[in-house]
C-alpha cells in the first residue's frame, strides 16, 4: 500500500514548503482536465491531508473517500459559490440580483452550488479542492483564464502579475489559483472560461510550466 509521501512523490520527512509544492504539482495532474481522474484527484488530496494530520505510514493512510477535514476556524472567510453552467440551464443572469438566492432555493448539486470556507493562505481554488471539488485550471500561476471566477460580492486579490486586462478586473473577474479571499465573505461564480473575452486567454488543458512557484 502507498504512503500518502508515495502518494505525492515525494520522501518521507519532506518539510511543510515541500509538502504543499508537491501537492499542488499532483493535483494538477491528478485532474480529470488534465488526463487525470476524480478518483486519482480524491487520492492526491486525501494524501495531503493525511500528511497535514500527522499521517504518515502506510497503514494509517485514508482511502480516497474519507472526508477527514482539519475544523475550518469559524472565522475563516466564507464562499458562497455556484457554477457558470448552472445560469444557462436555468436562464438566469449574472446580473440577477438575486441570483444567488435562486440557487440557494433550487435544491443544486453541491458541485454546482454551495459554501466553504478558505484558510489563512489558501486561495480559492484550492479551497475548492480541499472540500473536493475539481474546478478548472490550467497554468496555476496566473498566466491565463482558465480558473476564473466572477465575484459577485466581496473581494479576491490580485497578485502583480497576472493576465487579466483592467477592463475585466473592472468587473469583477478574479484569478482563483492565485486569489485568496480579503473580505470575510464572498460570492463568486466559478467556471467562467467561456465568456467571449476570456476564451481567447485560455489555455487548452496539457502540461504547462509553473507560471509560478509560489
Ligand atoms: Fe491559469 Fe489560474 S489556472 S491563471
């Protein structure tokens, strides 16, 4: 049986800087967008938690399925999400003022909709993927559109370096991989790399350098 270090090739005694750079290199290529799969994604992820918690042998590794999560401190900023898709198949807006609070009252798919919490120095998107959602990417380093997200209400940083032009940050749109939440709450819309304007700062899901080592 693989250790959760196996997990993410890494050695035994790896230090917490090494841990997490590892972990964000499997998890790339642990997702179904990247010639990976949800249960593969589910292993990288439970593997780093594993380790996170102390985990370290064999045997005491979870299988993919355990949902094993470190408390999220109350005070942690809180994300209301929902998926780009789910607007279309149901003729809403983003520009709803209530759009949020339609999703909330039509019984969505927690894929589609729902609320986590971010700890300190997480950003969004892993985030997501430490409550075991598979939201899209590609470079993680803020080079292109792929993860984007609209937010709706609250506020994501933006590194220095990014590819968005101030006309779409003007609306609203943020960077999830490289975005931590500066408010306590958020609203966003994640999935949003088909808009027209964003589309053409995609980049189609394969092997990329890290934009970024951070
Ligand atoms: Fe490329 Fe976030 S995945 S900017």
């Amino acid at each position: 049986m693989d250790s959760p270090f196996d997990v993410l090739h890494l050695d035994p005694g790896a230090d917490d800087e090494a841990v997490k750079q590892a972990y964000r290199r499997r998890v790339k290529e642990a997702h179904p967008d990247h010639g990976g799969s949800k249960a593969e994604f589910q292993r990288v992820r439970a593997a780093y938690e594993a380790i996170k918690a102390g985990e370290t042998l064999p045997k005491s590794w979870p299988e993919p399925e355990v949902e094993e999560e470190t408390e999220p401190e109350d005070q942690d900023p809180l994300v209301e999400y929902l998926d780009y898709e789910v607007l279309a198949d149901n003729g809403w807006e983003l520009t709803d003022e209530d759009l949020f609070e339609k999703a909330a009252a039509a019984n969505l798919d927690s894929e589609d909709y729902g609320e986590f919490r971010v700890e300190e120095r997480d950003t969004l998107l892993e985030a997501a993927e430490e409550h075991g959602f598979t939201w899209p990417f590609s470079c993680r380093g803020g080079a292109c559109a792929n993860c984007a997200v609209i937010v709706v209400e609250g506020d994501l940083s933006l590194p220095v370096s990014h590819v968005l032009p101030s006309e779409m940050t003007d609306r609203g749109i943020r960077l999830s991989c490289v975005g931590e939440p500066i408010t306590d709450d958020l609203k966003v819309v994640y999935n949003v790399k088909h808009l027209p304007d964003l589309d053409e700062l995609r980049l189609p899901p394969g092997p990329y350098e890290w934009a970024s080592d951070d």
